[in-house]
C-alpha cells in the first residue's frame, strides 16, 4: 500500500500536469486567438484593397472623362477622346430653326487642341469671316488651291473637313485653282480675289509668291477673299483654325439657347 508521501508525490505531479496542460491551451487558445485576429485584419485590408481597386477602375474613367479631359474653350465645350493613336476634339452645337426652335444638335471633330490653335493669327476684320450673301442666301464659296504648293499627307483630309463643314453651314461649296494657266491647261475652274465677284473665296497656299513670311496664318486678302496660308505642312491646323473662327462666332449667337 502507498504511503501518505507517495500519494502527496502523485497529487503533486498530477497537479503540475494539469497546470502545464492548462499553460498549454491557455497558449494555444492566445495562439489561435492572434491568428483570428491577424485572419480578420487580413481579410478587412483584402476587402478594402478590393473596395479601392473598384472604386478606382470606375472613378479613374469618369474623372478622366468628366473633368481631365473635359475643357471650356471660348464659350463652347469640348471633349477629348482617343481612338487607337488618333485623338479628337469633339464640340456639339444646337441646330435652330427660323423660329428659334431647337431641332438637334451638330457635332465636329477637330484633330488638333482648340486652345493651341490660338496661336495662328487670324488677320481679319475684327477676327472674323464674312460670307457673301444676296438677300436670304449666301453666294457659292470656292476652295481655291494653289496647284504649285508643297504637299502634303492632311491635304486630303483638311480640304475634305473644311468643305464638308462648309457644306454643313448652308454653303454652296466648289473647287477652283489661283493660276489662271494651270486651269486652262486642266480645264479647272479659276478663282482668285479680282475675279470673284460676289463669291467668296479661301485661297489655300504654303508658298509666299505674292505674300510675304512663311508664318501659318489666316488673312483677308480683299472682301471675301481669305487666304489659309500654312508652314511646314500644317494645313490641317490651319484650316482648323479657320473653322473654329466661325465656330465662336456660332458659341456667342446661341449660347443661350
């Protein structure tokens, strides 16, 4: 039979067992209980990293779109968009009937910054374009190009906007050459300021034959008579700068409709 000592001994042991067992899951239980913690703080920083990607792919566009690429320009409002590498410059205008009624809108795409189109000069009365008109209607409008000028990869495409945005304006549009010979020669139509007439005519030129300097530049050479003269190939530039001239002029009739 155990005496009373070997009995304490077993009471001692089993309760130095039981309070290493306890120490034991009392580490455990802190162990785990850190980990949900780390776990939960994990889990918060992944959701608010998730919240903030979100909030991100959808914000970043519409601020782009909205704000950043949204800009005010001589009381017209235009849009910046790209497509591929091209960029545009897009600008809307109410169309209004004889009776002031808003019958829809027109739209125009510039391939160059409106605001650093400010930099060519635009000497004319009072900076702006007049069209010759009799009565109600205006009179035919020719494009007239120099046939000797240097060309150039827009020329196409510049003639083509500014004729189709004449054409949009109500205007009568045709082609015609500034050597008198050269359309005899090709059985072209010649126009130039002394033979105008009522017309009126945009002389397109980058040579400085009859004008001084080689600046970029819009100039009234007689009434109804205007001269798109351009520099190392910015002739699409410049004729942006020549519709936009009318372009402001269309923002301060109908800025209030």
């Amino acid at each position: 039979m155990m005496d009373n000592e070997d009995k304490k001994v077993e009471v001692d042991d089993s309760a130095e067992r039981l309070v290493e067992d306890i120490d034991k899951n009392s580490e455990e239980i802190e162990k785990n209980e850190g980990l949900k913690k780390k776990q939960s703080k994990q889990l918060i920083w992944a959701i608010f990293l998730m919240v903030s990607i979100i909030l991100i792919i959808v914000a970043v566009p519409f601020i782009k779109t909205n704000f950043m690429d949204k800009f005010e320009y001589h009381g017209m409002s235009f849009q910046k968009t790209k497509l591929g590498d091209l960029v545009f410059y897009s600008v809307r205008f109410p169309v209004v009937s004889g009776t002031g009624q808003v019958i829809g809108d027109y739209s125009i795409n510039f391939r160059n910054d409106p605001r650093k189109l400010d930099k060519i000069p635009v000497n004319t009365e009072e900076g702006k374009i007049q069209f010759s008109s009799a009565g109600s209607s205006y009179n035919p409008v020719y494009i007239t190009i120099n046939p000797f000028m240097e060309s150039c990869g827009d020329t196409v495409i510049a003639m083509a906007t500014l004729a189709g945005f004449l054409r949009d304006s109500g205007l009568e549009v045709s082609s015609a050459v500034t050597d008198k010979a050269y359309s005899r020669d090709n059985n072209l139509t010649h126009r130039w300021c002394d033979t105008a007439g009522f017309d009126t005519v945009i002389v397109i030129n980058n040579n400085d034959w009859y004008s001084e300097g080689n600046a970029t530049e819009i100039n009234e050479l007689d009434k109804n008579c205007y001269e798109i003269k351009f520099n190392n190939c910015e002739i699409m530039p410049a004729t942006e700068r020549f519709i936009l001239v009318q372009l402001e002029e269309y923002a301060s009739r109908f800025q209030d409709v």
